[in-house]
C-alpha cells in the first residue's frame, strides 16, 4: 500500500493570496453560522400544528410513511413467558376512566355508518377466541414493563362481525364512553394479530383503573394509543381526533 | 511567500462544523425526552453518587414539560445527523483521509505515549502523520459511537421494525441505557476536544476553519528529515522508542 504523504500537501503561496484564503475563508464560516442561526430562528418561528412546529409536524409523518414500510400484516413483537410478566402493572394515565361502570349495561359500540350501529356485549365479545399476549409494553415517557394481558384480536373481531370491509378505511377512532379521551389508528397497525379488544391482564378481568371492561392493547404502538375503558370505535379516512397527537405528540406513535 | 500545509479539505471542515450544532440539538432534545423518565444515577450499592440531573440543571435549560417538543426535533434531526454522519465517512472512505485517521497497529501503545507527553510527564511525542495515536483512535471511537447512537436509537424508536437492533442492544431499557452513556460521552469528549484546541492554540484552530496552516519554513529541514519522508518500514514506528 502507498504511504501517505501527508506532510507533502504543501503549497507555496504569496503572502497576497495566503491573505485573501484566509479571509474568504473567515467570510464563508460567518456565512455559514448565520445561516445556521437564521435557519434555526426560521424553525422555530414556524406556526404550530396541533402544539408542533410544522415542519416539525411534516417530518413526523413522513417518518411514518418511511418506517411503515416495513410493517406487514404479519408483523408482531417479542413475546414473552407468562413467568416474565410482572405483577405490579403500572398505571399512568386516567384521563376518561370513570370510577365505577356497570358491565351489564356496558356496550361496545360500533359505528357501521352515520346512524347505523353495532352494540356489543362485553359477554358476547368473551365468547370469541381468546388471544393473550406478553409483551414489553411501552411508554412515550420512556419506560417499559413485561405484562400479560388476554382478549380477541380486532381481526377476529371485525371478521365475526362481518365488517371487514371497514378494513379498507384508512383509520380507526376509538374513545371512552365520556369522550374525555380518544385515539386514531392506522388500520394497517389495528389489524395485525396482536392487536387485541382486551378484556383480561394477569389472568383476571381488567382493573378499573387499567380500562375495564375493555381496552385497546396494540403492542407496536406506545402507550398512549392503548385506549382504555372502549365506548364507541369508528372508522375513516381521514385521521380521528387524538387526544395526545393534539397536545403535540405524534399522531402514528409506533414503533 | 508562504509555505502552507493543506491540512483539511474542506468536505471535512464542513462535516465537521455542520455537525456541531446539529448534535448539540439532538443532545438538547435527548434531555428533553430524558426528562420524562429521568432514572438514571451513579451509585455505588445503595448510595447515590450523582443522579442524571439535578433539579438545578433542569430549571437552568429549562427542560421540564417538553417531552413532546423534544421528540419532534429529535425525529426530524436525526435525519441530519445521520445524514452528515454517513457523508463524513463516505468521504473520508473515498478520499483516502481515512489513512491519517484510523488507528493502526501502534496507535494504542503510541496513544499512552502522547498522553504522557500531553501531560508533561514524557518529553518526547511520537512521530505523527496528520494526527497523533490519541487523536487517531479518538476520532475513530467518535464515528463508532455515533454509529452506536443510530444502532441503539433505532432500537429505541422502532422496536418493532428493528427487533434485531433492539436484540443486539439486550433488549429495549439496555438501549435506552446506552443511548443515554454515549450521549454523556459525547459531552465528554466536547470537553477534551475543546481543551486540547485551546492548548494547541490559534494555528491550529483557524486551520478548521481556513484549511491551511503555515509551515515554518525553519522548521522545514528538520521535518524534512525526521518526518517528511516515509522511513523504512521496519524502523518508522519504533524511532522515538528505541531513543
């Protein structure tokens, strides 16, 4: 191999042109650092989206249309022993949980279309193949924990109740019963088989606080896309209200 | 008339300075987000030495309540930094400056060499190329870790999609966790690198910036002799040790 010369790149200069590199040198890194710092301003002068910077904004949707390329209808995360699960399931969030419901009024409803509505026992949906799933659970604040929890896959679900062509929609809304808290999913994400109407976690119904009688658990997403205490699903396409998205957060929040 | 060494070329003085800011933003949107589950510390058994960070240096950068703000800058950032980041390599691969900056086989014992010359305890450094044995694996270590950061981010970000990075990282707090220690070292490394700038002094640093360096044209005969040329193979690396 060539050794390389390094102390060779010399160049004899006059002390004219030495000056003149020198200054437009100088010049050019100011210019850059103003730009930097005007770029900067810009961005930060931008108007907001939903609490986010639009650019900001756009760039975040187009990560999810660059990642979720590579999400297929077979995708699902590591699952776990039920040994691994913890006990002590964290409870973050009690936005739209009420303090008591009644599960033989409870209903899960499902809207067909404008005036048509599907209305779904929490018995009727326990009939229906159980699925459960352990898995590393993830929050947006950055933390994680190994829990188990057991319900019917969205798929199945819609399958049963001969609503696959809302498969062809773009998104799904969810929201508890007071409307206090709401999401919007990607159908693409709603439908893959972990995905699950949950209405068990260690074994035993839903704790109050963890969403009973019925709740979203969707592992490649973040937490807060894991409705808790399910009132009313819909779909569209165009992106249902979300109540993390409109305080800033990313509206696809997958992984 | 002047001699001048053409130092940097300006591929990498520009990589260079569009870097800094850009990973300044990416750490300052790091603590963001860090913010929301702050649980890291240094501790020897029960006894907390430091916990990553005090109340004071969150109130001081105003970081609290910003979880939200910091992910978006993080995830439109990233971009840049990785895009720099790859150019940068690409480059050096290409250009062939690669040579001056990975270490070879002598740059670990050489690099205990110039440390003690650094730290006026030898007096002789090593003979060097464009960089010292230190400075040499330094910059090597720098591009791993921030392949490391695109490895253990990645993990992080998409969990699902890139399973096999969070795997490779021991699963998804360990990627979390390592992350979080190459940032601090990052910051770590801003430190020596601004140090080290500051006592090699103003030649040194305008060559980041301009490119050149003026050679002393006193100096040039000696170099001529000690450095210029390539030695023998056989004796090259061991001159200064063997004195």
């Amino acid at each position: 191999m060539k050794k390389p010369d390094f102390f060779k790149r010399t160049v004899t200069i006059s002390n004219t042109s030495y000056t003149k590199r020198v200054v437009i040198a100088f010049v050019l890194f100011a210019a850059l650092v103003t730009g930097g710092v005007y770029a900067w301003q810009w961005l930060n002068n931008q108007p907001k989206e939903d609490l986010t910077l639009k650019p900001l904004r756009k760039t975040l949707e187009a990560n999810e249309k660059i990642f979720k390329g590579a999400l297929d209808s077979t995708t699902q995360v590591k699952e776990y022993p039920v040994s691994a699960a913890v006990k002590n399931v964290k409870v973050n969030g009690l936005v739209g949980i009420q303090d008591t419901i009644d599960a033989s009024q409870w209903r899960l409803q499902i809207i067909r279309a404008a005036g048509d509505t599907l209305k779904v026992s929490l018995d009727d949906i326990k009939q229906l193949p159980k699925k459960e799933v352990i898995f590393d659970f993830k929050c947006i604040e950055g933390w994680n924990q190994v829990t188990h929890w057991a319900g019917v896959p969205v798929k199945t679900f819609l399958e049963h109740y001969h609503l696959q062509g809302v498969e062809q929609m773009q998104y799904a809304g969810l929201q508890t019963p007071n409307k206090k808290y709401f999401v919007g999913i990607d159908m693409k994400s709603f439908l893959l088989p972990q995905t699950i109407l949950c209405y068990e976690m260690n074994g035993k119904p839903l704790p109050m606080k963890q969403g009973y009688p019925l709740r979203l658990i969707i592992p490649v997403k973040y937490g807060i896309k894991h409705l808790k205490c399910i009132g009313t699903m819909f779909f569209s396409n165009t992106k249902p209200r979300d109540y993390w998205a409109e305080l800033g957060y990313d509206y696809y929040a997958g992984f | 008339m002047k001699t001048v060494l053409k130092k940097h070329p300006l591929a990498i003085r520009w990589f260079h300075w569009v870097n800094f800011p850009i990973l300044a933003i990416m750490i300052w949107s790091g603590i963001l987000i860090y913010w929301a589950y702050a649980k890291y510390a240094i501790s020897f058994g029960n006894l907390e030495i430091y916990h990553f960070f005090p109340r004071s240096f969150y109130t001081a950068l105003n970081i609290p309540h910003r979880l939200a703000e910091g992910m978006s800058f993080h995830f439109a950032f990233m971009w840049l930094f990785f895009g720099n980041g790859l150019l940068y390599v690409l480059y050096t691969v290409f250009s062939g400056e690669w040579r001056y900056l990975l270490p070879n086989r002598h740059s670990f014992k050489e690099a205990w060499q110039v440390l003690l010359h650094d730290l006026h305890i030898r007096k002789y450094a090593p003979p060097q190329l464009k960089y010292n044995a230190a400075q040499r694996i330094a910059y090597t270590a720098i591009i791993v870790m921030g392949l490391g950061s695109i490895i253990t981010g990645l993990a992080i970000y998409k969990s699902a999609e890139f399973a096999w990075c969070t795997w490779l990282c021991g699963g998804y707090a360990s990627a979390r966790l390592i992350h979080f220690v190459l940032t601090i070292g990052y910051c770590l490394f801003f430190v020596v690198h601004i140090v080290q700038v500051v006592l090699t002094g103003w030649n040194n640093f305008q060559a980041m910036i301009t490119g050149i360096e003026i050679v002393k044209t006193a100096k040039l005969p000696l170099q001529k002799e000690t450095m210029l040329e390539p030695l023998p193979e056989t004796t090259q690396p061991t001159t200064h040790e063997k004195a």
